[in-house]
C-alpha cells in the first residue's frame, strides 16, 4: 500500500454500499480516478468540504492495486456560488458530464486538468456561466482532436473568409463560395462572421485568455447552436444537463 499526495476536482460523488461514498476526481497526474470515502464518523466529518461536488481539494490517498481511498483531505477552493445558482450549477454539471466522458477513455492529461480548472472559475465568475459551458466544451473537443476547419474550405483547402460563411456538419468544416451547394443545400449551417471569429477564438487562445471574448447576444445564441451539435455529433450521444433551464418556472426569469 502506498500514498500519495495529489490536488484532485470532484466530479461526482454518490453513496457506495452502506454509508461510504464513491468519488470521481479529476487528478493533474493521474487522469480521473474512482477514489473510496470511507464512512468513518471522523473521516467524514474532517473531508465533507473537500469531497463536495466540484470542490478542488488537496487529498492524501491510499493506493492499493489501483483502488484508492480518502485517507486525508483539504479544501483548496470550494467554488460555493457554483451550488448557490441554477445557472451555475446547471453549466457546471453540463460541463463536468463531458469532460467526464472525455477523461475516463483518454490517458492521463495534464491540459485537461488544466482547462477544467479555469472553465469551472469562470463558470463560479461569469455572468454568462451556460455558455461559458459550452465554450468550455466546444475547447475540450478541439483539445482531444474533434476539431472543425474553420480556417479554410474543408473540400478544397481555398480561403472561406466571406459572409454567409456555410458550415458543413457532416463534412466537418466550413466551405468556400466555390463549392456546389445545390446538391447538398440541406446540410450545411449558415453562420455570422462574429460567430465564426469567436469559435476560431476560442479553438485556440491559451486557457489563460480562453474566456476573456466579448459575444453578443446573437453571436452567443448562434455560437452555443453550433458548439452543442459539434459536441452531440462528434460524441454520439445527447447531453441533458441544460434541459433544466428550459423547465424551470418563469418565475426564476428575472
Ligand atoms: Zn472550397
């Protein structure tokens, strides 16, 4: 049995036999690990702050034969207004559910701790957490090589830097005026200039500047229209963590 000392994200967190819990901690060195909180009175007590969901915590782990378990832990950071606002929350648990996905199939990855770490600040920060999300996720898709050709026609490699720019969601890429669009007219997406510099912006700013873009309103609407099916597509599967938003009572509209 060994230890180790490791900053950890909590991703997830439900109840595992009886009274412990089951962690998903997102580790700058290990990748995702499932980590065991044992369900001792003390223990549990001592780490309940730094085993709530989305806290960064610094935890000391046993590790026997790849399972570990909470032996110690510390809060670093507990992003509280992420649990105080639905907004939040919601962009928060769409967020973690994809990097979810991405991080149990890939290797341990450095940058992905890296961009999880300043997309969940900003989504606590931000005034427009949920699209914060999406632009966090869109990222993590180019990061893992699901990147769209925004920067040439995806046919023929010639420029396509002129309104209306047409996207191609089968084909992966934006296409010039060049191209016949007759024969394919029901599959390509119309976007704006402003929606196509922002996505190129945010395919490749360093994480540090990543959210540091002004979006209008529109450029938002249609920016988050594209990121959700760029990410649904290329991950074959619905994400349904948003839908809260759209059910809550209007009485939350303000
Ligand atoms: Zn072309």
């Amino acid at each position: 049995m060994s230890t180790i000392t490791t900053k950890a994200f909590v991703m997830n967190s439900f109840p595992w036999k009886e009274r412990h819990r089951l962690l998903h901690l997102l580790t700058p060195g290990l990748g995702l690990i499932t980590v065991l909180a044992p369900a001792s009175e003390r223990l549990r007590s001592e780490i309940r702050g730094a085993t709530q969901l989305f806290s960064l915590s610094e935890f000391t782990l046993t590790e026997k034969q790849s399972r570990y378990a909470v032996r110690t832990a510390s809060v670093i950071e507990s992003f509280i207004a992420i649990a105080e606002d639905l907004d939040r929350l919601a962009a928060a648990s769409h967020a973690a559910e994809v990097f979810l996905d991405v991080a149990k199939h890939d290797e341990p990855n450095r940058e992905t701790f890296d961009l999880w770490a300043y997309s969940l600040y900003e989504i606590s920060v931000s005034p427009e957490p949920v699209f914060i999300s999406r632009m966090a996720a869109f990222r993590l898709m180019v990061d893992i090589g699901l990147k769209p050709c925004l920067e040439s026609c995806v046919r023929c490699g010639g420029t396509a830097d002129r309104e209306p720019f047409c996207f191609s969601f089968s084909e992966g890429g934006l296409l010039c005026g060049q191209e016949d669009f007759r024969k394919s007219q029901a599959e390509w997406t119309s976007l704006t200039a402003g929606t196509v510099a922002l996505l190129r912006y945010v395919a490749s700013a360093p994480y540090k500047r990543l959210f540091r873009f002004f979006a209008s309103p529109e450029i938002r609407s249609e920016a988050s229209g594209f990121a959700d099916r760029w990410l649904e597509e290329r991950m074959e599967k619905r994400y349904r963590r948003l839908a809260i938003l759209d059910q809550r009572p209007d009485i939350f509209f303000s």
